[in-house]
C-alpha cells in the first residue's frame, strides 16, 4: 500500500494557528507502472487512483496491461518481435520451448510464451545471464547477485563482491553444479580489472581465489561446460582461457587466439571458442585446434565474435558484433547468414527448425528480438 504521510496545510499561520491543524494524512503511492509490469493502458495504484502507463506504438493494450507482441518480417526469413518493453538492450535467453523462453535485459526480465513477450516484475532485473536444466531449474546472474527460479518465484540464492558476467549450469549426479565467472575491479576502470571465479557444489559455495589475475585489466565473459568436472571459461584482454576440474580453476591458456568473447559445445569431446578477427576454435576432448578463420564477402571476417549456440555437432552458431552470423553443418566451416537491419545479437536460442536472436539495435542500442524460421 502507499505510505500515507502528513501534509501541512498552505493556510495562513499568521494568527499563530497551528499550520496543518485540519491537514489529513496524504497517501503516495508505492507502485509504478514499472512495478506491476504494466506497458500500456490505465490501472490503479495503491491509494486508489488511477495509474496511466502510456499507450501502444502498434495494436491494442492488452488486459494484463501489456502491449501486444506484433511480427514484421523481412524477405530473408527474419521477424522482429516487437515492442521490446522499456526498450533496453536484450542479454541473455534461457528456455524449454518457445512457449516457455525467458529473456534477459538491462531493465526488466522478459518471457516469451510464443506469441506475447511481457516483463515479469517479480523477476531480477538488470540481469546479463541464463542458464538452467528445466522450466522449474533456472539460474540468473546480474549486477553482485545470483537468483534461481523455482518455476514459481525468483530467490536471490547469494550476493558476490565482484562483478558476474556469466553463469552456467550442468548436472552432476542427482544434483546440478554452477560456475559463475567475471571480474574484480572498478567497473569504470577496467584497468583495475581481474578475473573472479565462483562454483556451486554439492550444496557449497566456493570462490576461487587460486586463479590470480594475468595480463592487463583482464575480465572473463563466457562460461560453458558438459560436466561438472570440466567447465570451461574465456575471456578479453588477457582473461585467458580456464578449465574447472570439478574442484578448482586453472589457466590453460593465455595467448591473443584464446581469447573469447563466447563459448558453447554439445559435448565434452566438442567446444567451441569465438573470439578476435574472425578465429574460432574447438576442442575435440583431448586438444584445441584453431578452425578456418570466418570469412564474410569473401574477405576475413575483421570483428570481434560474441555468443556460440550450438544445437548439434552438425548445427553451431556464432553471433559476431556486425552484419551477419555464422552458421556450421560441419562443426569446422561456416557460412554466413545476413542479419536483419542494424541488429546486434548477444544470445540466440532454438532448435532444428527455429532460431531466436536476441539483443540490441546498434543505432540507439533499444533491445532487438528476431526469430528465424529455418
């Protein structure tokens, strides 16, 4: 409810009266628009009056106060799903279905039942990654915390003195085991940076603090494993890549070719890294061997790659920062698929005949959401 508070009376005070003598107590409101995950159309706020939560660019606000999901597509076989609600860039996505699809932003958590998207209030917000085993088994990452989601409510599970970047979750046994990394430092100077390291084991917690800090200002972005004795994280600016035995973190390797900004596998016998000017690499289950460098019209692609889906050893994606992503039927080349317009895509999810990417537009940065059918 709203806190009512008393509010003196603008009345003269010069006869010596009491100012506010006849004054009731003033209710302000406690909820937003924000607050209850409304978009669009007029509610109620907890003292009783009305609430305008602005109108729909397209259609008609919905009764759960949203505006709807509308589609445009493109020749190519893309949709853009749109709006996105409060417009902030998308980061992460998580599900079981497309009728069940969690997605991350810098506002609100955001889920897809496969025709509307809507904020979830009740969700963390602010968070920049997913990960889960089931619909009820889901973890997120943001800000200092982590939460995990039960499939009826978010608890926050623990807060970290760092930065977490990315999390992942594997089985282990009857259980399930999380690594989350990132990084120390002064998030406005990265030069501060280092890298930083926790797991969740057989019900315990445990912050590494073996895994000292190389190079300048390193911090690690991505985070992937099939089992829970060997998960796998990379990293920029000397982050390095770093394997988890199942009891501690170690570094494998520092060179410039290591450095990734995604990573992603089917197996523990097939991983990949995509990192600088096009370089991808893949681990077989016993060595990391570098693949044909990206190409893109013809000429090497010169960017940076992000996120690294992969749906099968014959179907693996690689999302780079411009234009267009990678596609493999091989597991080793890849040929390139136009994206729609100015999108910037930092995550993807789907199946054989299906792909969502989500993330920014590049000119003003507003959330993007596409879905490809294939």
């Amino acid at each position: 409810m709203g806190n009512p508070q008393a509010t003196p009376d603008a009345g003269n005070s010069d006869a010596g009266e009491a100012v506010g003598s006849d004054a009731g107590p003033t209710c302000v409101p406690a909820v937003t628009c924000q607050s209850l995950g409304h978009t669009c159309g007029t509610t109620t706020d907890d003292c009783g009056k009305e609430l305008p939560c602005g109108p729909c660019a397209s259609g008609t606000c919905r009764d759960d106060g949203t505006c709807p999901t509308i589609e445009t597509c493109d020749t190519k076989g893309w949709c853009e799903l749109k709006p996105i609600p409060e417009d902030q860039a998308l980061t992460s996505m998580w599900g079981v279905s497309e009728a069940d699809l969690w997605i991350s932003s810098l506002g609100p958590m955001l889920h897809w039942d496969g025709a509307q998207l809507s904020p979830r209030p009740s969700a963390p917000r602010g968070v920049v990654s997913l990960s889960g085993l089931a619909a009820d088994k889901l973890w997120a990452v943001g800000g200092h915390s982590v939460w995990r989601y039960d499939g009826t409510s978010w608890t926050e599970m623990r807060q970290f003195a760092w930065w977490p970047e990315a999390i992942h979750v594997v089985a282990d046994g009857a259980s399930f085991a999380l690594a989350v990394v990132g990084h120390w430092g002064d998030p406005e100077n990265n030069s501060t940076w280092s890298n930083a390291f926790a797991t969740f084991r057989n019900g315990l917690w445990k912050d590494d603090t073996s895994a000292a800090p190389v190079g300048y200002g390193p911090h690690l972005l991505a985070v992937w494993g099939a089992r829970a004795d060997e998960i796998w994280a990379v990293g920029v600016a000397g982050g390095g890549l770093w394997k988890f035995d199942g009891t501690s973190w170690a570094l494998i390797d520092n060179k410039t070719e290591s450095a990734g900004l995604g990573i992603g596998g089917t197996s523990a016998s097939n991983v990949y890294i995509a990192g600088y000017s096009g370089i991808v690499r893949r681990y077989n289950g016993t060595s990391w061997s570098s693949l044909p460098q990206l190409t893109s019209g013809g000429k090497p692609y010169g960017y940076p790659s992000g996120p690294v889906y992969a749906i099968s050893a014959s179907d693996i994606w690689v999302a780079p920062i411009l234009d267009v992503l990678f596609h493999s039927t091989d597991g080793v080349h890849f040929t390139t698929l136009d994206l729609p317009g100015d999108a910037g895509v930092d995550a993807m999810w789907g199946g054989p005949t299906i792909l969502y990417a989500a993330g920014h537009h590049r000119f003003g940065g507003a959330g993007a959401l596409y879905r490809y059918r294939r």
